[in-house]
C-alpha cells in the first residue's frame, strides 16, 4: 500500500465512471491502518467520512 496516493487534487468524479485510485488513513479495529481504494476493486464499498470530531452527521 506504500505506492498508492491520491490520484490527483482536484479531479472530479464522474458518474458511471471508474473512481481514481487514492489511499487514506482509516480507523479499524481499535486501530489507525491505511486503506487503498484498489485494494476493494470487485466489491461494493461505501466511503463515509467527516470533516472535525464533534460535527453532526
């Protein structure tokens, strides 16, 4: 996972269209690990995120 980084900043995202490839940092299992969205290639995924600790989602 050390080679996968955010594809590009700012690039759009197109309906039907592929998402490009990018990594970040997430919490599981009472841990901090990093994802790769490659790494789900073949699956259904769900990305959530919020932007501050404390925002109402």
């Amino acid at each position: 996972m050390d080679d996968c980084k955010i594809a590009a900043p700012r690039q759009c995202f197109r309906l039907e269209e592929p998402a490009p490839n990018f990594s970040a940092p997430a919490y599981y299992r009472g841990r901090e690990i990093e994802v790769c969205l490659r790494d789900f290639r073949g699956s259904w995924l769900l990305l959530f995120f919020y932007s501050s600790d404390f925002t109402f989602v």
